[in-house]
C-alpha cells in the first residue's frame, strides 16, 4: 500500500475540535469523536473526491495494532485507521463492545 506522510492541524467536521499533528505518523482522524473524512485513495495522498464524513462504526485488531472502523456516510465505503496514542479511549471501549455489522476485508 502506497503511504504519504500527511500530518496536518485541521478543524474536526464533526465535533469542531481543533486537532493538532500527531507527530510521529499521519493524523487522520479526530482524536475527541474518532470521526474522519473521506479524502485518501491511498493514506496520506488527500485525492479522494468523496469527501465524505467517516463515521466509526467498531474496532479491529491486526497485524497493524488495533484500528478504527469506518462507513462513509455519503459514500459507504468502508475504511479502517489505526488508533492513535490520544485517541479518546471511553469511545474505543463503546465501539469494541458491537460487532461490526459490514463485510470487511
């Protein structure tokens, strides 16, 4: 998988909270509601068109450490982010709790 190094502040659409670099890797979602948005083909690359929210809808572990589940909401597209050291852990635990209802690859 082809991975740019995109680690820019941005205001969250979701929640409005101003989330700054991640430093040690790209930040790419929001660290206070885990939403994202919809703008990578490729993670850091921003040429996706959708542009569309990224709503956390459960979590996974892999080879890669746990990650974030996601559905586009105007896409449905689904994606997964890896879960950052600030991540709000109280909304990790809540989306653990459900199985995922989506086929995932």
């Amino acid at each position: 998988m082809l991975f740019k190094k995109n680690d820019e502040p941005f205001i969250c659409e979701n929640c409005n909270n101003a989330v700054f670099k991640l430093k040690y890797t790209s930040r790419d979602h929001c660290p206070t509601c885990l939403y994202s948005k919809h703008v990578d083909v490729y993670p850091g690359d921003r040429q996706e068109t959708c542009c569309g929210s990224l709503v956390p809808i459960g979590i996974q572990t892999s080879k890669k450490g746990m990650q974030i589940i996601y559905k586009c909401s105007k896409c449905n597209s689904i994606k997964k982010n890896i879960i950052a050291q600030d991540d709000n852990l109280d909304l990790i635990i809540e989306l653990s709790r459900e199985p995922v209802k989506v086929q995932l690859n």
